[in-house]
C-alpha cells in the first residue's frame, strides 16, 4: 500500500533552508576574499567581510534558534537517528556505485545521509573555531592565526565537494531526487520511501494505520 508519506516538519525544513543560504552567502563571500580574481571584481574587501561574519552568525546560530522556537523534539529525533548505526547501513556503504536493488531495512537516513551530518557537524565546529581566530586574530599567537587560515581555506574546498555532491544526489539524480520534494513540500512518495528507506516506510505506515483505528477511522 503505498502513499504520500510525511517527510520532514516546517521546523525542520526552516533550520535547513536557514543553514544552506547562509553557507551559500559564506560560500561566495569568502570565495570573493580568497580569489584575488573575484576580489579585484569585488572591490569593497571591508564590506563582503562583515557580510560574511554575519552569515557566520546566522550560519552556527540562526538553526539553533529555529529548532528552539520550534519542533525541537522532531530535531532531536533527527540527531538520534543519525546517530544510530546498523549492520545495513555498513551494507548499504559497501553497495554504493552497484545498479543492483537497494538494500533492504534502511531507517529514516541511510549512511551517506548520516555520514554528510557528521561531516557537516564537524565541519561547522571547525570553521567556528578558525573563524574565530581569524576574526581575533592579533589576540592569539602568530602560528596559530596562520594554522587557522590554511585550515579554514582547506574546509572551504571540502565543503564545496560536499555541497555539490548533495545538490546532484538531491536534485538531479533521478534515483534520489524525490528527497528534494520532502525537503520543500515536506512529504514524498510512498514507493519511493518503500524502495530507498522501506524500515522508515514500514514504521510510518504502521504508525498511520494506528492513528486511524484510534480515531475510529
């Protein structure tokens, strides 16, 4: 039986929308400093910094803030189910780039899912932590300021593979770009869910189903 199924909330779509137009603001400020083509384009040096402070800000706590005011037992459930790591999931690593049927008894996230949080996670944690230095950089020592700098460019250029390795998998994919929907409409496909995350599907179904005989449906 297959159906529209519920995806993500309005509070969990928020927090990710907030977080991916910060970073993209971030992304192509800092790029403007960086690139000494984009920044002879740029010109205003002072103001594209102070933009990309902001977008800083915005970038660690603007989520934090949305998940706050918001459905944050939905976003702690999130963080839960990315930390929860199954013998199929470890399958499913071993599979990718295989034409083959997907494996079976994949959850709410699968392991590339969980692995680009992790990897987002850290390297959010990371960039703050440059950043900072950078920011204030005469109050710590020379070597550190020069170690933050070649990290902070480094992270840049990962994040950047990261980022247009999610947005082909999210949005031009044909095997995976339902997600997208579930991440602007906030439901997606019941075939879909059934053949990429069918543990997910199974408890979502089973959880409607549930819900109906309770209501007297």
């Amino acid at each position: 039986m297959y159906t529209n199924i519920p995806r993500f909330n309005r509070t969990q779509r928020t927090v990710h929308w907030l977080h991916s137009l910060s970073f993209l603001v971030l992304l192509g400020t800092g790029l403007s400093l960086y690139l000494p083509s984009l920044a002879s384009i740029v010109g205003n040096r002072l103001l594209f910094r102070q933009i990309h402070i902001e977008a800083a800000i915005i970038f660690i706590f603007g989520p934090i803030i949305v998940a706050r005011l918001g459905n944050w037992r939905s976003l702690k459930e999130d963080i839960r189910q990315t930390d929860l790591w199954e013998k199929t999931d470890f399958q499913w690593l071993r599979r990718i780039g295989r034409k083959s049927n997907p494996v079976l008894g994949i959850g709410r996230f699968n392991a590339g899912q969980k692995l680009n949080s992790i990897f987002t996670l850290v390297a959010g944690l990371l960039f703050l932590a440059t950043g900072v230095i950078m920011w204030q950089n005469p109050r710590f020592p020379q070597w550190l300021g020069e170690n933050a700098i070649f990290l902070h460019d480094v992270l840049t250029w990962l994040v950047l593979v990261a980022w247009l390795g999610h947005l082909y998998f999210s949005a031009f994919h044909p095997a995976t770009r339902e997600s997208l929907r579930g991440m602007t409409l906030g439901w997606v496909k019941g075939d879909w869910a059934n053949k990429h995350h069918n543990t997910w599907y199974a408890e979502m179904i089973s959880r409607k189903s549930t819900t109906k005989k309770q209501n007297g449906e």
